[in-house]
C-alpha cells in the first residue's frame, strides 16, 4: 500500500514538473509571437521593423532640396516674386 502511495506522489509530481515545462514553453512562444505581431504592425505602420532603429531621418532626395532652395530665394526675395526674380 505504502509503494503504490509514493508511486502515485511521484506521477502526480512528474505530471507537476511536465505542466510547469510545458507553461512556460507556452508563455515563451506567447511572447515570441507578440514580440512578432508587434514587429510587424510596427514595420506596416512605420516602415521600420528593427526593434533599436535610430530615430535618425533619411537624407533628403534631390527635388526636397531643390525645393528647399527655391522656398529660401524667394523669401529673401518677397512672398511675390516673380519667377524672372528668381532665377537672375
């Protein structure tokens, strides 16, 4: 009788150990999915997926500073100047 009571205390134990394993195997894919869904949702809403991406603006193209010059001549120029202004 006693056998069989330490035989049951160990399953009941071991089936203890297996469910708290197999918890935090569950609560450690749980995070790694959110961690994922949020990279995601991030990447779709931002274009950024990198967990530590600077928040350090791309360069500006071409036509951005082009504009930008012409925005600069002609406030030095006046609110309405004249395109010939402009460009003597």
């Amino acid at each position: 009788m006693r056998a069989i009571f330490f035989l049951l205390l160990n399953l009941l134990l071991l089936a203890a150990t297996l469910a708290t394993g197999v918890l935090v195997l569950l609560i450690a894919v749980g995070i790694f999915i959110a961690l994922g869904l949020y990279l995601a949702l991030r990447q779709r809403l931002t274009g950024r997926a990198a967990l530590f991406t600077p928040d350090i603006p791309s360069p500006p193209s071409q036509a951005t500073i082009i504009e930008g010059e012409y925005r600069e001549i002609k406030n030095i120029n006046g609110p309405n100047a004249r395109l010939s202004e402009l460009w003597e």
